[in-house]
C-alpha cells in the first residue's frame, strides 16, 4: 500500500489530535501516512475546498464543515447519506461518509452507557449534533435537540421523526445531556453551553469536546456527582473507522478498542 497523504480540515483544527491519532493508526496496522492539519476560514472554504480534495488521497471534516461541504462531493453514502452530514471524504470518487456515528456509538458501549428507553437531550443541532440525536433515536432513546437557532432543531427534527426539538432551556429531567456544540473549546475554553441547573437532574453528561480533557460543561456536572465523558473514544474510533475507508481495511470494534487502549496507554 502506497503512503496516504491525509489531512483534517476545520475553521480551527490548530489543536487538534487528529494527525497523532491516524498516525498512530497506520502505524499499527502496518502502512504510512502524511497526514495535515488545516484551518479553513468559514469565508474560504468555497474557494479553498477544490484545491483540497485534488490535493489529498483523503479529509477528515469537522467544525463547521460537516454540512457545507457536501455540495463539492459526487455522493454520499452510509450514515452520511441518512444524516446529511460528512466527517470523511475519499478523494480518488469524491464520496462522503461519517464514521462520527460509529465511534460515538461505540465509545457509550464502551463505557457502559445504556441510553435506550431513556430520555436524552442532545444540545447544538449542526453536524454532530444530527448524527448524535439519530444515533441515539435508533438505539430506541427519546431523543430532545436543542440549539440557539431554534430552525436548526426544527430541521434536524423534520428529518428525522422520532427526534423533537426544543425552543427553549430550562429544567429538563434526563438521563443523559450531550454537548455537540463545540461551546468550551479554542476561543470558548471555559464556557459551558449550560448550567447547574440544566445538568442538575441528569444522570449521565457528554461532551463531544476532547480538549481541554475537563471542559466547564463536564466540570460542571462532576462537581454535581454525575458521571462524565469526554469526546476523546469517540475522536480514536470515528478516526479508525476513517481509516478503514481510506485503506479498504475490514473494521473490527474489537480492534478500534484495543488500539485506542494502546494509545491511551501510551500517553500520547
């Protein structure tokens, strides 16, 4: 197998994990890759994106992108097909996948977190938002989606049936809340998307946010005695499962475990 050359695109992806984690990857499993992070202004994406997808054998996708950049690709298929959203692109056809599902899927397994027949609030309603309530909504949870524009929850709603969206926050008993709104990371580090008073009555919090590794959000509910989980599992499996696009390699849950308890091990 010839060396991938891959990158992650984003509006700010200066911190992420993302080059270490397929790196590591690839070395595991037994081939090379260069692999970028590039930061994108939201104002040039339409001119930058073209020049991408001739430039790499690969892209990962993530905040804002997930939506805006499927008009540039020929199909979609998989889980980016029914949620409307990308996080991998292979170049060589111009498809679109998103593996966000998978590893988010896999990182609740993985912790023991059990959301079906319980109600769960999913905030932010943009690409991981969507992927995250209808994940959650096929695995029989009672899927709730709030976001500050309150058409974003609307449309994620009407795409699918069994999520419904909020107009407003406020106290809300829920076994789970997920924060898929990237509030709490970069220039928002600190910030929790909400307070005590949303987390109080909850039982389990998730932040999609990986860095930093406690956001507010999360400090938030430990402090309430809750348990707690950040995006870190989900940021290693969705990228595994990337890979496996990218190199035809069979996906094995077992395997995307064991690895990313490798890496974890590892500390890097």
């Amino acid at each position: 197998m010839k060396n991938l050359k891959l990158a992650v695109i984003g509006k700010d992806v200066s911190k992420s994990a993302s080059p270490q984690i397929h790196k590591f990857i690839a070395e595991r499993e037994g081939y090379g890759v260069e692999y970028e992070a590039v930061s994108v202004a939201e104002s040039a994406f339409p001119e930058r994106i073209e020049k991408l997808l001739n430039l790499y054998d690969g892209l990962n996708v993530t905040i804002p992108f997930k939506l805006s950049v499927i008009p540039y690709l020929k199909k979609t298929e998989g889980d980016a097909l029914t949620f409307g959203s990308v996080n991998t692109v292979r170049t060589f056809d111009k498809t679109g996948f998103n593996t966000d599902g998978e590893g988010f899927s896999l990182m609740l397994s993985n912790n023991g977190i059990n959301c079906s027949g319980k109600r769960v609030l999913v905030l932010g309603a943009g690409g991981a938002g969507r992927t995250v309530a209808k994940k959650l909504a096929d695995g029989r949870a009672e899927v709730f989606i709030y976001d500050k524009n309150f058409t974003s929850s609307e449309a994620v709603s009407n795409c699918f049936s069994n999520v419904k969206p909020l107009g407003e926050l406020k106290k809300f008993p829920c076994f789970a809340v997920i924060n898929a709104t990237g509030v709490g990371m970069h220039n928002t580090e600190g910030i929790s998307p909400v307070g005590e008073e949303m987390l109080s009555d909850c039982e389990v919090a998730v932040d999609l946010i990986y860095a930093p590794e406690k956001s507010r959000f999360l400090n938030i509910a430990e402090k309430l005695g809750k348990k707690t989980l950040n995006g870190a599992a989900m940021l290693f499996y969705q990228a595994y499962f990337s890979e496996c696009i990218f190199t035809g390699i069979q996906p094995s849950a077992e395997r995307a475990k064991k690895l990313f308890n490798e890496f974890s091990k590892e500390g890097i």
